[in-house]
C-alpha cells in the first residue's frame, strides 16, 4: 500500500449511503473542507442536519463524474457499482468494512495541532489500527503544537543558511530541548500556572475515578463552557453531545469520537435507553465518557435520568452545572427573570407538555412572577392561549428568544395575544418569556451592542440583544 494524505479542501466528494455508517464518516470529511454530496434512497436525520448536499435517490454511475474521493458506504452490491463506476473515471474508492470492493483504505488517524499520524492495516484489521491510534495517541507530547511551531521557524532558517538535510535532525532535537528548559526558568521565576492545564492534568489523574461526566454546555456560545468542561472534554475518550453544541467547537477542543445524540422537536432522535447503553458499554471498557448536555444537565436535560441509570448500572460519574439556557437566554436578550419591585420569582417549565403547563398554572397566581418555557416555541399559541384561560391578561408583555448567545440569535417581543403570531426561523430552537420583566429589555436596549436579529410586531431591527 501506497500511504498519502489528500487534500481536499473544496473538493467535490460523494458517499454513497445514508445510514449510521456513511454518517460517521462526515466529520472527517467536512473538518477538511470537503464538498461532500451523499446519495442514498433514504438518509438519517443527522445526515440531513449536516451541511452537505443530500440526493434522495439510488446510485448512478454519473454521480461520480468530478469527484475526487468516494466513501462507499451501502450495500455490499450497490458497492460494487461504485467501484467499477469509479474505476472508469480513475478515483479511489473508501468502501467501509467491504475489501472486496475498496481501492483506498483509511487507518486510523491521529490529529492533534497540524501533525497527523495515520496507521493502516491495509483494510484487514480496522480495531487494530484503532488500539495502535489510541497508543500512539497516549504517547505523543501534549506540547506538539509547540514542537511543530519550533520545528517549522527551524527549518526557515536551515533553508536560508543551507543547512543539509542530514545536519537538521541533530539541530532539530536540540531545539526541542532548549523549549523545555526554557519552560522549567519561567515556571522557576514567575509561579504562573495556566488554570486550564491544571484542570486538563487534574482530570486525566486523579479524576480518572469518573469515568462518566455529565456536562452542561450552556445556551449555545461555547465561550460559555466552564474550565471544567473544557478539561474534561480534552481528556475524554468518547463525547456523546446534544444537537445544539455547536460542533466545530467541540472538534477543537477534544480528539475523542464524538456522536450526536441530541433530540429535536418533530425529528427522529436516539432514544434516551439507547443513550443510557452506549454511556455504560463505554464506561465499562474503560472509556472516558463525556455526555455533552444543552444548558444544564439536571434542567429539563434528562441529567436525572442518566445519572439514575448510570448509578443503577453501578458506574462511577459525576456531573458538571452548566448555564442554563433557563435564565441565558432571556439574560442574553436584555431580560432579566426576576426584578425588584416587578418580579421576586420565576417559574421554569417544560412549554411542550400541556397538562403539566395546566397544572404548574393553576398553582400560581396570574402576574405573581415570571414564566419561562423551554422546548415551547412550536406550541407558543397553544401556550399564551393556556396562560390567558388561566388569568394572564392578554396585553402581559412576552418574548420569543432563540438560539441565544450564538450568531443566529433571534428575539421578538409583543403581548401575550401576539404570541402566536410570531414567526422565528424554521428550525432554531428558543424560549417563551412572559412577565413584567419584558417591559425592561426596551430600558435595557439601547446600551446593549448590537449583533442579533429582533422582531418586535411587524417591525424587525438588528441588534445584538435588541
């Protein structure tokens, strides 16, 4: 075999399937900046989630025309015709876990700040390549982004001094060196640690005894994750994360497998049993495992859930606060939940379950404090027509927030009437806000920067939280 990387930036690459299979091998692809176009009768929804350009039908021989790289990842028969339509117009083909139909075959891979180490078994032994990974993955030097640094202003100056190629390995070892000296002086002198390093050290040491972490990603912007969550996810083997972590993030900021699990409304989703079994199984091979949560874990994340069947199945965990997108979301839009002299409480609920919106309704009294729906956008007519049969005035200020702290945020705000008439994107996910405490965004507005979009009636403005 032939070992060579690709560059395939802009590239046009087609995968032929729509199963879990061909879905795992998109993160690679799109981390490059492929052009991907999957093909396939019928594709999984987070295949459709991803951005790629989706055909919904079976394969034809001219999808391959331009393209540079294909994944097989169907039917055995159905990767045969891949092949030998691939064998005509001369590009290599990735048939996934099928030799008989394969031209190329991938290893696995080791990335970590410009150095990428891949180790092949020429298609045979895929787990094998996978142990051999995570070995040298476990061996390389967590300061290789500095070694690659120093090793590339190295050879800058062999090129202009001349330096032979047998003459710059020696040279090259010595530098490397003089970078931990150095290191040793400045810790000496100045005292100063990094505290994200120390939480990354902390967690692959001695808090190897939770093997599962529950972790709480926050509204959206992961400039809101804790430091905690930042160590936990560059020291985990496996991340399982909820469909709104924004996922380009989460590729920077660990080298695990990372896998979607999330659910959104009106779309299929992994079940949370199929949830709970994959954190286990994980866990007992001996796994790090981190459930990268929306918000909160234990704030209508189902954090409860898997921390019970986690305990029940007898695996060590823990779980990390993240900000819930409770209190975030109408923060981040110049909304505050509670309010001297306007609101002492509020009242968070789960806006997509009608009897038990009725029954939190009935316990409260109308204006007595501010309501906070989550998952509640879909049904907000429904919703504001409830809070009206339970005494909430129909000109009682209200607020749509979506996908809060990150470049799509959106916010409308009107009375409780207008509520269902309100029209936020298609597919962003948000919160109800209703209460006095919406009046005091329009007092708040004019001194917050401006980035997101509001519609307040009919008007639309643009404006980061107003």
């Amino acid at each position: 075999m032939f070992p060579a990387f690709l560059e395939l930036t802009s590239r046009r690459v087609v995968v032929v399937g729509g199963g879990p299979v061909a879905a795992s091998k998109l993160d690679a692809l799109l981390a490059v900046g492929a052009d991907v176009t999957v093909i396939a009768p019928e594709v999984r929804p987070e295949i459709e989630q991803r951005p790629v350009t989706v055909v919904r039908r079976p394969f034809e021989a001219t999808d391959l025309d331009g393209a540079w790289w294909v994944v097989a990842a169907a039917p055995a028969e159905v990767n045969r015709q891949v092949r030998a339509a691939a064998e005509t117009r001369q590009v290599f083909v990735n048939a996934v876990d099928d030799l008989a139909h394969a031209t190329a075959y991938l290893g696995g891979v080791v990335r970590r700040h410009g150095v990428t180490v891949a180790i092949s078994t020429d298609g045979r032994a895929p787990a094998l390549a996978g142990l051999l990974r995570e070995a040298l993955d476990a061996w390389l030097p967590a300061e290789l982004d500095e070694w690659l640094l120093a090793a590339d202003e190295a050879r800058r100056v062999w090129k202009a001094q001349g330096v032979p190629m047998d003459a710059r390995r020696p040279q090259l070892l010595e530098t490397l060196n003089t970078l931990y000296a150095d290191r040793a002086t400045v810790v000496s002198e100045t005292g100063v640690r990094d505290p994200v390093s120390d939480v990354a050290t902390a967690v692959s040491a001695a808090d190897r005894r939770h093997v599962v972490s529950l972790v709480g990603a926050g509204p959206g912007d992961p400039g809101l994750w804790t430091m905690r969550a930042v160590g936990l996810l560059e020291a985990a083997d496996l991340v399982l994360y909820d469909a709104l972590v924004d996922v380009q993030a989460l590729r920077r900021a660990t080298r695990a497998q990372c896998f979607c699990v999330g659910k959104r409304a009106r779309r299929d989703s992994v079940p949370q049993g199929a949830i709970n079994r994959l954190m286990i199984r994980a866990a007992r091979q001996g796994k790090r495992v981190v459930r990268l949560k929306g918000g909160d874990p234990f704030v209508f994340g189902r954090g409860g859930e898997e921390a019970l069947a986690l305990a029940m199945a007898g695996v060590p965990f823990e779980v990390v606060p993240g900000v819930t997108t409770a209190v975030a979301a109408p923060e981040l839009a110049g909304i505050p939940v509670t309010h001297r002299g306007v609101a002492s409480g509020f009242l968070v609920l789960a806006g997509h379950t009608s009897e038990a919106v009725d029954r939190s309704l009935h316990s409260v009294r109308p204006h007595s404090l501010s309501i906070v729906m989550m998952m509640s956008v879909g049904a907000r007519g429904d919703l504001a027509s409830r809070l009206m049969a339970h005494g909430w005035s129909a000109d009682t200020p209200a607020a749509v927030v979506c996908a809060a702290s990150t470049p799509k945020a959106w916010t409308w705000t009107g009375p409780l009437a207008h509520l269902g008439a309100a029209a936020p994107p298609e597919g962003l996910a948000g919160v109800l806000v209703v209460g006095e405490v919406v009046r005091l965004r329009e007092a708040l507005r004019q001194s917050l920067p401006s980035t997101t979009s509001e519609e307040s009636g009919s008007e639309v403005s643009y404006g980061r939280n107003g």
